[in-house]
C-alpha cells in the first residue's frame, strides 16, 4: 500500500487541500512513530502506524470544510467514519478503523446518541494500541492553523480536551502516563 498514492487519487498534488492534508498527516505521523519507536513493550506495528497515520483523515475532501478548502456535503464531524468507508471499499479496513476512531479521543455511542451528533451510533473510541497512538499523537496538530506542522503544547491540547468533558481528559490523562 502506498498512502501518498490513495491521497492523490482524492487530492490534487499541489493543491491547498492536499498541501494541509498531507502536512498535518505527515506530522501525526512523525510523532505517531516516535511514541511507537519508545515503547517496543507494546509491540507496535510501525508500517502500519505510519500509513494509517498518513490516511487518518482522507475523509475530510468529503466535508463541508471551506477553511481547509474541502467542500463536500458532509458536516466536518463525518471525516472520521467516511474514511473509513472510503478505505475499507479499498480493501483496507483496519486503516479504515483508525479513521473512524481518531476523533477527539474518540466518541462513545452514547455521547453521540445524548448530542444528537451525526455520526453512526456505535462506540467510535480507538482499541488497538496503533489507534490510540494515532489518536493521541493527532490531538497535537492542527489543520486550521497556517502551519499545520506547528506542535501545540501539553497544556494546550489538555485545554482543548477539557472543553469535552471529564471523561474525554481522563482518556486523553492516561494516554498522557502511558505515551509521554
């Protein structure tokens, strides 16, 4: 599998949209691996961190996102799960996981049945060690910023989770005395 190549096929090289996409994945990515690279007691697949690293947000092309040039039908929320659709229609379906599971430090079903929020309803939380890695390494990056390469800090990223509730900084918490 070649993830720069899955990319291109939905994002034109060159473009705004593809320039966001890849800078932020490709940081995620680079961080993703430097966790794995640090706890090999874990026995994380580094092939597959770093392509599903790449691919985790190839939904976004899908979603009504004009900030980071995607103007889709979907609201941005959906990202997440219409990757892992896209992928899985490919024959990659564990990468798929990883799309459906990044958001945030992912979201139960029954947060997204109580916030009516429009996404399937089932438990969208990442499992397999590489999810979480991803999902954690993700929460330092941002797409909106004009260098989506830029780092946030630790006090950042646990102010942004904060804003989701206790349950969501407790993941994010533990991730922290796990991955840090």
């Amino acid at each position: 599998m070649d993830p720069l190549l899955l990319i291109s096929n939905y994002y034109k090289p060159g473009s705004k949209s593809h320039n966001i996409l890849y800078g932020h994945s490709r940081a995620v990515a680079d961080k993703a691996l430097h966790i794995a690279e640090k706890l090999p007691q874990l026995n994380p697949n580094l092939i597959f961190i770093e392509e599903s690293a790449l691919l985790h947000d190839i939904g976004i092309y899908l979603t009504n996102a004009p900030g980071i040039y995607c103007y889709g039908g979907f609201p941005y929320l959906a990202h997440g799960y219409l990757g892992c659709d896209l992928l899985t229609k490919l024959g990659y379906p564990d990468h798929g996981l990883v799309c459906e599971r990044h958001t945030g430090v992912g979201i139960s079903k029954e947060e997204i049945i109580r916030n009516k929020l429009p996404l399937p309803e089932r438990d969208l939380i990442p499992e397999s060690v590489e999810e979480q890695i991803i999902a954690f390494a993700d929460k330092f990056f941002s797409k909106s910023s004009e260098n989506v390469s830029k780092e946030k800090t630790l006090k950042e990223v646990r102010n942004s989770m904060s804003k989701f509730g206790k349950t969501n900084l407790d993941r994010f918490n533990a991730w922290c005395e796990l991955f840090l």
